[in-house]
C-alpha cells in the first residue's frame, strides 16, 4: 500500500473453531485485527518479533474471517507510575 500499511486477509473455512499461529515477514509495526462483518478494529497486543517475522496466535470462530493490518509504527510506550 502507498501509505506503508501491510494487509493480510485470514479465513477459517471449517464449521468448528480454530486457534493457530501465524507468521507475517514484517517487523516494524503492531498488527491489528479488522472484522470486515462488524467493522469492529482492535489492536492484537499478544505477538512477538521473531527472526525477521511477527507472530501472532489467533482464534477464529467457525467460518470467521478477517483481516490483519500491519498500520502504525510500532511506538516504544514510557510508563511513569506514582505511588502515594
């Protein structure tokens, strides 16, 4: 894509529930998952960086399919917690 996003679509084309894991040879961003039926778009913050691949594992509802959309750039997040 022009603008850098990275898009996959995933299909489970079985009646019954399926959880795998999944390769994608991309590294400098966070996957999202985009439900092309509710529209619905949340980021998959479970994944690791291996070996030049991002993995991820899902879980797809009987005859679930989707998208997973590599978008922004995977940003270093600074936590500053105060305890009283």
């Amino acid at each position: 894509m022009p603008d850098g996003r990275k898009i996959y679509f995933l299909t489970n084309q079985q009646d019954t529930e399926v959880k795998c894991v999944v390769s994608f040879r991309v590294t400098d961003y966070a996957p999202e998952w985009w439900n092309p039926v509710t529209g619905d778009r949340r980021p998959l913050t479970e994944y690791s960086v291996e070996n030049g691949y991002t993995v991820v594992q899902l879980a797809f509802e009987a005859a679930e399919s989707g998208f997973v959309v590599f978008k922004d750039k995977k940003q270093k997040i600074h936590l500053k917690i105060n305890v009283a």
